[in-house]
C-alpha cells in the first residue's frame, strides 16, 4: 500500500527496512503484533503453588 501511495520503487523500500543499516521500523511492527499478546499471557497464566 505505502509503495503505492508513495511512488517508490522496491530497491527504496527495501532499504527503509534494512536492519543491518539501522533501520528499526522493522523491529516496532514486529512489536506492536506481538505486544498484546506477551502481555494478555502474562496476566492469564496461572501462577505455580507453593
């Protein structure tokens, strides 16, 4: 959708989510998906007995 919006050509793109060159745009996605579901576990999880 950006690509189309933008204009921008696939080798540009490529670049802007380049984690070897420091782009870390990548890494916020991946934690916004994953989040939620970390955070909900870590509250349902039934604690261990003593």
């Amino acid at each position: 959708m950006r690509r189309i919006l933008m204009h921008r050509p696939w080798k540009q793109l490529f670049h802007d989510y380049n984690l070897a060159a420091g782009r870390v745009w990548t890494l916020i996605l991946l934690w916004i998906g994953i989040a939620p579901y970390l955070f909900f576990r870590s509250i349902t999880v039934p604690k261990l007995a003593k």
